[in-house]
C-alpha cells in the first residue's frame, strides 16, 4: 500500500507510521520551505533534530514539492495517480484552492482515499478556527471531567487529542475505507475531527451523565470520587497507582496490608477523606519497588508509576518487544517497527518522482524552478 503524506508535526505523521509498521511505504510530501517543522522543534537532540520527529517519521522516504508552483502541483497528481492514501492536515479547503481537493484528486485516482485530519472537521462554525491539543480537549468536554472537585481542570501529561482523536480514528477510518474499496472499487474521503474523537473518550462520563447520574468534576468514581481508585506517594518519594474497585481486588488489599475490609470505601461519598487519608499513611511506609513487590504476591490491581527513563528495562515491555531499539523505536502493538531512519528533507526527492514517470529533464526542471530539491 502506498501513502502520501501531506501532514505535520503529530497526528497526521502519527497516523502514517502506524501504517508503516504494518508494512505500508509512506513517502511525506514536504515543501521546499519549512518542510514538516517538527523537525527542527525544540527540544533537539545531538543531531539538531527534534527526536519525536525521529520517532514518528522512521522508515518513511521524503520528496519536496512546492505545491503553490504549478509544476509542484502537477508533480504531486502523478504520485496521486499511483498511491492508495493521502494524508492531509490543511485546514478545511487549502487543498480546493490549490486545485488539489479531493474531486479533483479522485478524478486522477477514483480508488484513492483521501483522509484530512483537522481540529473541527470539514464543515461547521469552527472549522477554519486554529487549535492544539488543549483546545480540543476543552471543546469536547474531557477537560471538564478531569482535576480536582476544588481546583481547575488539569492538563493532561499526553496528547489525547492529536493521539487518541486524531491519529488513532485516521488510521480506523483508512482501514475502513481500504475494506469499503475491497466492495465497491472506490476510493473515499475521511473527515477527522480531533476534538470529536477526543469527545468519545469520554464515553464513561458521559454515559452517567446521560443516565441521570451528574457529579462535580473529580467526584464520579473513575475520575478522583473515591480512594481505591487513585495513585499515592511512597516512602521514597515516588508513586504508585491503585485501582482496586472491585470488592474481590480491595478485599485482597486490605489482606495483605491487613486492615479491616470497609466495603463503603468503593462507593463515593463524605467518608472518602478518611479513607485516602488512612492509604496515605499505608503507602507512605513502603518504597515504590516494595510495593510493586507486594503487587506481584496480591492480585490487586496496584502497579508503579514508571517513568519515561524506566520504561525500555520494564520486564513486561521488554518481553512485549514494545522498544525494540530504545525509546524512539516504539513499535505498534503486534506489528514491527518501521525500518530505517527518518529522511532528510526531499532525501528520496529524485527516487520517487522517478517512480512517478518523470524522466531526468523533468526533475531537473523541478529543480530549477525551485520546485523540487
């Protein structure tokens, strides 16, 4: 399967190298100008590229089209002629204006599958309106299940959004698209909003609400309501998360640290306070590394809080192959990393107009222009 992809920075380069782990060929499409500017973001590493770029963009080849020059953009319906996706993450119709929007694209390819990647989607009041992770997050109601009942919603540590909401529902939905042209022999476009992919991981929040069930933010069961569900400080000053919410898993707990199983401690209300505050004390006479200790003789859903430095030697993704190579290897679950190093801007510029049917006039033309490098 080939994929262009026209996208930067996280979500659409997130998308495309699961592709490529599961064996696609993915060539970025980049301009002669900035190219994908997660490059040469801080923070760089000793190469002077910003290692998340390393990460996202391993295996994949690059070639530089201007695609405000014409010849830029005649360039690019060849490679279109010959691909299966397109990735893109414009804003809502940059690609129409250029003359490279999807109707124009299918009547070039009609099996290709166009997927835009977008912050709120093709269509509606926001469509054209500018927007990060948090944005999004906020927009779609999973900053306001997330914080403390008394303190303002917390920013979360990871990029649900661009991750979760975008990247992740961009692959679902090209995988969906493939199977719908194995039926029918035509290609499709693919609408992703980041923030309503970001709105369904909020689903458990949600479905209460929508039962009748409302609670202040921080007070629902799995979002801070009650003690067994929550992460503590250890001896040593580290942490570890606890997440015994069934009656057998809270039970096995209290066993082994041997207090009196309360079963009221699984279901929220004013008695919570005493119960976190008697697990501070518990969890605060034993390091981390006893407690993960503890956690492997009771069956009771405890687990450390790793960081990103203990992660690559963590016995259980070790046995996973999770990092293959190191932290910049992270491979999809069940399928192998991408091969190979991340390109250079337009490394593969000449290879892949090449296999696009231009000939050695034709490039160096390109090249002159300043179309092409």
């Amino acid at each position: 399967m080939r994929v262009l992809d026209l996208s930067r920075l996280l979500p659409g380069p997130f998308a495309t190298m699961i592709l490529a782990d599961m064996g696609a060929s993915v060539d970025k499409v980049e301009d002669p100008r900035g190219g994908d500017y997660m490059r040469f973001m801080p923070p760089k590493g000793p190469d002077g590229l910003n290692p998340v770029f390393g990460m996202l963009n391993r295996g994949k080849r690059s070639v530089v089209l201007d695609l405000k020059q014409e010849g830029g953009r005649d360039a690019l319906k060849k490679l279109v002629a010959q691909a299966d996706v397109l990735v893109e993450s414009f804003r809502p119709g940059v690609l129409d204006r250029l003359g490279l929007g999807y109707d124009e694209l299918k009547a070039i390819n009609p099996r290709l599958i166009v997927c835009a990647i977008t912050g709120y989607g093709q269509d509606g009041p926001l469509k054209d309106r500018a927007g990060h992770d948090l944005n999004y997050l906020a927009r779609a109601g999973v900053m306001g299940f997330t914080g403390p009942t008394d303190g303002a919603p917390q920013v979360p540590g990871v990029q649900v959004a661009d991750i979760g909401g975008g990247a992740l529902y961009a692959v679902i939905g090209i995988l969906g698209a493939l199977q719908q042209r194995e039926r029918t022999g035509e290609g499709s476009f693919v609408d992703v909003s980041m923030c309503e992919g970001a709105l369904s991981f909020a689903a458990f929040g949600l479905g209460l609400r929508a039962g009748g069930l409302v609670a202040p933010r921080g007070d629902d069961m799995l979002m801070g309501g009650v003690a067994v569900y929550g992460t503590y400080r250890t001896q040593d000053g580290r942490y570890v998360s606890l997440a015994s919410l069934e009656p057998k898993f809270w039970t096995a707990f209290c066993n082994g640290v041997g207090i009196p199983v309360r079963l009221d401690a699984l279901a929220p209300g004013p008695h919570q306070p005493e119960v976190r505050a008697q697990l501070e004390g518990i969890f605060a006479e034993r390091t981390r590394d006893e407690w993960a200790a503890f956690a492997a003789e009771h069956d009771c859903c405890l687990e450390p809080v790793l960081d990103a430095a203990e992660l690559v030697d963590d016995p259980q993704h070790q046995a996973r192959g999770v990092f293959a190579g190191g932290l910049g290897t992270m491979r999809t679950p069940a399928a192998p990393a991408g091969e190979g190093p991340a390109p250079s801007q337009g490394e593969q510029s000449e290879t892949i107009l090449r296999e696009a049917g231009l000939n050695a006039d034709a490039i160096t033309a390109l090249r002159d222009a300043g179309i092409t490098r």
